[in-house]
C-alpha cells in the first residue's frame, strides 16, 4: 500500500507487537501478531495521512531503508 519503512519488534514489557514508521513521526501501532500488528500499521500511516493533509502539513516522500547492517 505505503512504501513507507516498517519496524516490528516484540515488547516483552508490552507482551505485544510494536510497529514504527520512522519516516512519519509519531506514526505507530501494536498488535497480538506479527500480522495484526502489520495490518494495524497500515491503518494507522492512512490516518497519519489523512490527518497530516487536513491539517495542511508536509507529508515526506519515502526513502526507503534507513539503517545499513555491516
């Protein structure tokens, strides 16, 4: 849908899915599952957008991967 960076981590203190969209600040979800957590990110960015248009804020371009592993 988005090409937006996903980040889906396991939260022992949260016993959950944590999901964070590095590109759109504040944009996060979590969930029981991997895949809950992956479908709730999504709803989650679309409201981040929407919201961020209504308000008339910038909404950044992907760029795709952020960190580099050696």
């Amino acid at each position: 849908m988005y090409k937006y960076e996903v980040i889906i981590y396991w939260s022992e203190e949260d016993q959950a899915y944590l999901a964070e969209v590095p590109e759109l600040p504040g944009c996060m979800a979590d969930g029981t599952t991997y895949q809950n957590t992956l479908q709730k990110v999504q709803t989650i960015i679309k409201e981040w957008m929407e919201t961020a248009k209504k308000n008339g804020r910038e909404i950044p371009k992907p760029i795709g991967r952020k960190l580099q592993y050696a």
